[in-house]
C-alpha cells in the first residue's frame, strides 16, 4: 500500500489521480489533498477519500458539519509546505500550476518523500537544484508529462545506453495550421479549444502559444541530464506517439497511446509495475495516419526562446517561465494579444539580469524580477491591445 498525497487535487491532473488511485485503492491510499480556493471540490474529495489532512490556500467560510471532524483541516499561504511537512506519505504528486510548487518539490525531497512531477515549472525554473536534492533524497523524479513519461517509459530496459536524441511530441495545438497574422489576433475562447487534451487554463494556453513544448524542452534537460541541441521537437497532430529516444545504433524507442493522462500519472504512481487504468486502447487498424512536421518557429517563436534560455543558462530559464506566466495572465485578462505572449517572454528574457549558479532564493529573485519587469513592459504601448 502507497500512502499518497496530492498537492492540486482539484485540478485536471489532481482529479484523474484521484480517479485512478480509486480504482486501485487495495495499492493507494490517499493521505493528503491540497487546492487553492475550489473548497466545494475539496469538500467531495474528503467525503470521498476520507484523506488524513485536507487543506486549501483560501480559508473557505464554513466546513460541512459531516466532514467537520474526518480530517486534520489546514489553511493559508504556506499550506503547500505545511502540508508536506506534516503529512504522512511516501509519494507527493505535485499538480499545481506554475512556479507555486518549486518550494514544494524542494521540501518534499528534502524529507525524503518521492515527488511524481506533473507541475512542470518548478523544473523549468529551479532545473539544477531540484534535479540535484532529487539526487541527494536517492529517488528518481518521476515524470507525470506525458512526453517525459514516454521518455522515461523508452528508457526503461535500456540499462546502461544512454539515449543519443530525444524526440518530444507536439500536437501542434489549435493554431498549428494557422497564417501568422492569425495566430496574433486569436481570441481566448479559440486558445482555450485544445485539439486533443483537455487541461487546466494555463497548460491549454501554453499549448496553444507552443511555450509549453518550450517548457517541456527545459523539462527534459534537466530530468535526462540531455544537452539541448539533442532535444528534438516533432509536430504529431494525432498525439499517438507521446515521444521517442533515439539509441547509439539508430534504433528509436517510442511509447503509444491514446492520450489519456491517466497512462502517465498511474505509471508515476506504480513505477515500475504496469496497472489498469481503464482507458480506451489503441486500435491500429482503425488508425488512418501518423504524420510528422517540423515545428515553425516563425508562427511560435516562444519555442526557440527555450533553446536560447538553456544555451545562455543561468537563472534564463526562470526569467523565461515568470515572464510566460505574467504574460499568459495578461492574455486571459485581455491585456495583451496571443501572438504578444511570445514578445512579451523575449523582452523580459532581455531585461533582466542573469544570475549563474543561483541559489534557490536567487530563483525566486529572479522570478519576482522578471514578472516585475514583464508588468513594467505591459503597461508600454508596445503592448497595448
Ligand atoms: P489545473 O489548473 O487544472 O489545476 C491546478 C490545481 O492546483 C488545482 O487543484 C488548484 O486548486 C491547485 N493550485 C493552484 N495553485 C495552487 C497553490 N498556490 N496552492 C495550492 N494549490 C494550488 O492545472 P492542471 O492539472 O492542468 O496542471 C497542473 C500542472 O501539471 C501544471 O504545471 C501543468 O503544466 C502540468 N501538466 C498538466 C497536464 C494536464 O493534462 N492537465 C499535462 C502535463 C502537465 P483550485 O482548484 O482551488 O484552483
Ligand atoms: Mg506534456
């Protein structure tokens, strides 16, 4: 039995870990949940999982008298650490968004609990040193994105080669076949309509700009130790092939499936066995075509930006990931238009000083420049809508 804690269980990822953790609840058991202000949501979770600690951000008006007493409640800013600390469990899933959950990662390794990682920012931005106190907690990271999963997947039984190339998958998202000009004056509701997968707000729009094939670029240098000009992206609409590793001998391991995040959250969970997730399987003959394309990077220029931060290093990759997140909150608030959200990572990326060898604090300070400065950037013309 794995005693399990869920940091975001209320989200897209939280709740299909909640999902397959119950149709195997002789393998999990659910210890700790953890939103921010979704209480109602949280509330059926409890009744449902009956968790030890229950915990939110926002302190919600009143509990319901039935489940008043079923757990240890905990609210406030710092819950997130408050929650790992206190909380009894061998693996933290950490399924929030954004930079919210470096702190986190980092607390959880340090006590030794084993991280399964969807919340891919934390390693976009605190890349080395989570990578490294993962190293010193003895645990894998174990991925949760899908493109990370499948890599991890490949690597599995590949013993001591070590993969030459990894090729990420990319649906393209909504705007793949889109002019320029188009993709600049895209509203939110055609940003937020993925093709293939159905996500939290700020992944769909990171979809939708590429900034999150961007991310996942940064991801996967730092979670398979790879040099980026060895990380590949490939355009896959079908999102069949969630991606590849290529071998010394030319050969190329890939992972398939239908895209179900369920595949990759329960294999983080279960790793290394395999265990039903009740998904819908591939059928090959039903299948019409795989099909390939390069990425543009004239009509989603936010995917270079990834390989600019990791060849200049330093804290870019954080400036980088700050920005975007300022910049995505801008766009669903109307400040800036789609096609700015790449313009506005780049200036930021420009403007504001580089730190190598960064400390954890140095992250954060590096983070809270960089949104300072893509705020600062808003409010000049360049940037009105
Ligand atoms: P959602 O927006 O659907 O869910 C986010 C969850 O985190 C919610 O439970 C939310 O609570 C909670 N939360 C947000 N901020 C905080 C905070 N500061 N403290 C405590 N809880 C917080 O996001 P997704 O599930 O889509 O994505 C989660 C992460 O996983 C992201 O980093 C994303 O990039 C990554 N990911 C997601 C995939 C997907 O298919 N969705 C695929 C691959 C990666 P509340 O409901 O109260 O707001
Ligand atoms: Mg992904």
């Amino acid at each position: 039995m794995r005693k399990l804690a869920i940091l975001g269980s209320t989200g897209s990822i939280g709740t299909q870990a909640l999902d397959v953790a119950a149709r195997h609840s002789d393998r999990f058991t659910v210890t700790a949940i953890v939103a921010h202000s979704s209480a109602e949501k949280l509330f059926e979770q409890v009744r449902a999982f009956r968790p030890q600690i229950a915990a939110l951000t926002v302190e919600p008006g009143e509990i319901p008298e039935d489940i008043r007493n079923a757990c240890q409640w905990m609210f406030g800013e710092n819950v997130l650490l408050d929650v790992v600390r206190a909380c009894d469990a061998d693996d933290i899933l950490v399924s929030v968004v954004g930079i919210a959950g470096l702190a986190a990662v980092m607390e959880s390794l340090k006590c030794g609990k084993r991280v399964l990682l969807a919340n891919k920012e934390p390693l976009v931005a605190g890349g080395e040193l989570v990578t490294e106190a993962a190293k010193k907690a003895g645990h894998p990271l174990l991925p949760v994105d899908s493109e990370h999963s499948a890599v991890f997947q490949c690597l599995q039984g590949a013993g001591p080669n070590r993969p030459e190339r990894l090729i990420l998958t990319a649906s393209g998202g909504p705007f793949r076949t889109w002019a320029k000009e188009d993709i600049m004056m895209a509203t939110k509701e055609q940003a937020l309509k993925h093709p293939n997968w159905n996500m939290g707000r700020k992944i769909t729009i990171d979809s939708a700009s590429m900034m999150n094939k961007a991310l996942e670029v940064i991801e996967a240098r730092w979670l398979f130790d790879m040099p980026a000009e060895r990380i590949d992206v490939l355009i896959h609409p079908q999102s069949v092939i969630h991606s590849m590793v290529e071998f010394e001998d030319g050969a190329v391991m890939a992972q398939l499936g239908t895209p179900d995040m369920r595949l990759p959250i329960l294999y983080a969970m279960s790793w290394p066995e395999r265990l039903a997730t009740g998904g819908a399987r591939l059928d090959f003959a039903q299948m019409k075509a795989l099909t390939f394309e390069q990425p543009d990077l004239e009509r989603f220029p936010g995917l270079g930006l990834a390989y600019e931060a990791l060849h200049t290093g330093g804290t870019m990759s954080a400036i980088l990931n700050g920005a975007n997140e300022i910049a995505v909150d801008a766009f669903l608030h109307d400040r800036i238009r789609f096609g700015q959200i790449a313009q506005l990572v780049e200036e930021t990326m420009h403007a504001v000083p580089l730190i190598h060898h960064a400390t954890l604090d140095q992250v954060f300070e590096s983070d809270r420049m960089a949104r300072e400065k893509a705020q600062t950037l808003l409010k000049t013309s360049r940037f009105a809508v």
